[in-house]
C-alpha cells in the first residue's frame, strides 16, 4: 500500500473507534502512517515532516506547521540510513505526489527540534508550579509517594541517583523491584537554564497529568536517539 501524508489531504490514514467516555463518545483519534516502516500510531508516538512551498522537508514535531505533512516513526540510526540510500526521499515523493528535496542534516534538525520541545515543555510545567528540584526536597516528596515521574540529568553522579531511585520506590511501595528514574538526555547545565533554577540535576513531577505531558515529549526524543530503555 502506498505512503500516505495527511488525512485530512487524502483520507488515506484509519481513525481509531471512539471510546465511551463518561457515557458519550470520545473524539476520534486519527492514525497515521510512518512513510518508511508502513507502522500505524497516533500522531504523539510519530514525527511530522512539513513539505515547503520550495519542495524542502523539514520537521515539524508540534505538527502545527500549515500545508502539507507526511509522518516517520523510526529512530535516528533507521532514518539516516534511509536518507543516504534515497529511501526517504522516495517516499516522501511517492506520498506527496510531487518531487521533494530532503536535507542531509535532516536527522540533526528533528533531534533538535525534540530536544526543544521538550525542554520547552519540562520548562511550562516548571512554571505552573509541578516540578520539584534540590536533592532533598525530592528525597521527602518521593518518600511520601508525591513524585509521578522522576527525572536525572545526563550528567548526575551515579550515588545521587541511586539515592533518589531508592526513595521513589519506597514511596510508591516498589521496593525490591527495578522502578527508578529517567535518564534525560541533557546535562545539569541544559536544564538549569530550561528550568531557570540553578543546578539542576534531578527533578520530580508531582501531578499525574504534568508527568504524562514531559514523558510524552522525552519519550519521542530518547526514541529518535536511541534511549527508549528506562534508565
């Protein structure tokens, strides 16, 4: 079956059926098509490619570009042997029904772009209050089960880290069990200035629903590099 760009520019893509919530119906969620690996997902779990107005692709990770669009769902190393081999360009032509021009530096430009948003994000729920820093004051929240989603700096001591690990699992009576942070792909000097707080090396989000929007963002960026094991 042919790649397919958007659905609302070819109807190619399959929604979801709706799920009942509170006794109506929920909104579709419309399934895109990985241009490469044929793969099916939500536009959360893949990364839109903007066509422009030249013929040039370029990565649209918010998906809020105007035009048209077509999705990847591979990793950096995938995607780098597909643009060196041509197959990129292949699809992105066979889906846009048009000649396009796909950069060589296109993989550094979509790490970038992630790396952004999601230091953009981790900085937004920062400013709303959900984000707690400083070892200690992880270490009491974690202990009383307050921490959603831990997170270390790429560059944390190895002692440090443990020590936080160790207090979210007896917070969340886990002890015993593997369960421990993650590992974000920014040093302490990334995230002090996406935070604007000083010396940042681990932080907690303390709301279920904060938590869920930073490991959406991270999620997408430790695939594309590679770091989608939990560490």
């Amino acid at each position: 079956m042919p790649a397919s760009a958007d659905p609302a520019e070819d109807g190619a893509d399959t929604p979801r059926p709706p799920r009942p919530e509170n006794g109506r119906a929920a909104k579709a969620d419309p399934e895109r098509t990985c241009v490469l690996s044929g793969k099916k997902a939500c536009r959360d779990e893949l990364i839109r490619l903007a066509l422009g107005p030249d013929g040039t692709i370029a990565p649209d990770v918010r998906a809020k570009a105007p035009g048209r669009g077509a999705w990847i769902g591979v990793d950096r190393a995938t995607l780098e042997e597909a643009i060196r081999k041509g197959r990129l360009g292949k699809a992105l032509s066979r889906a846009f029904k048009t000649a396009v021009s796909v950069p060589t530096d296109l993989a550094d430009q979509i790490e970038r772009a992630l790396e952004r948003a999601a230091l953009d994000r981790l900085g937004l729920e920062a400013r709303a209050g959900q984000i707690v820093t400083g070892t200690e004051k992880i270490i009491d929240t974690a202990r009383k089960g307050g921490v959603a989603l831990l997170l270390h700096a790429r560059d944390a001591a190895a002692d440090g880290t443990r020590k936080l690990d160790q207090a979210l699992r007896v917070g969340l009576d886990a002890e015993g069990t593997d369960l421990r942070g993650l590992a974000i792909p920014a040093t302490r000097a990334i995230l002090s200035m996406a935070l604007g707080r000083e010396n940042v090396v681990h932080l907690a989000l303390i709301a279920p629903a904060a938590a869920a929007r930073v490991n959406q963002a991270l999620g997408r960026w430790r695939g594309f590099i590679g770091l989608d094991d939990v560490t």
